[in-house]
C-alpha cells in the first residue's frame, strides 16, 4: 500500500483531526471504503460502529503531506 495517502484520504484526515469523530456518513464523496483502507493502515479508529478518530500514526502522515506537498490549508 502506498504511503501517500489520496486526495480522499487526505480530505478525511484533514478534517477529522485528533478530536472530531467522523463517519463516512459525514462526507459526501468519502466512502465506506476509503475508511476501511484508512483503517487497515491504521491511521484511524474506531470509536464507535460507523464513527472514526485519527491516530498518532494518521496525523503524523497527514501533517507530512500537508506540508510536503504544498496543500497548506488553512
């Protein structure tokens, strides 16, 4: 599996962050199964049936890539 994540991959993380619990309900172009990649690289958890928070390993790479690859948001 590539390290980098997608351009779907990069808009969950940036938005569920360390605090906000998200689904893919909570996003319209985000599936199921984008968080179940997401999930087997374990850059998130499960906090509840349907509802993710990133770990450690998610933010660290989500930093990375934000700044490495000039999509600074803010």
């Amino acid at each position: 599996m590539p390290l980098r994540p997608s351009n779907r991959e990069m808009k969950a993380l940036y938005h569920m962050g360390e605090s906000n619990v998200m689904g893919p309900d909570d996003f319209k172009d985000v599936g199921e199964k984008t968080f179940a990649v997401m999930l087997k690289k374990e850059w998130i958890e499960e906090v509840e049936p349907g509802k993710f928070r990133t770990t450690e390993k998610g933010r660290i790479i989500h930093d990375e890539e934000v700044y490495f690859s000039g999509r600074w948001k803010r």
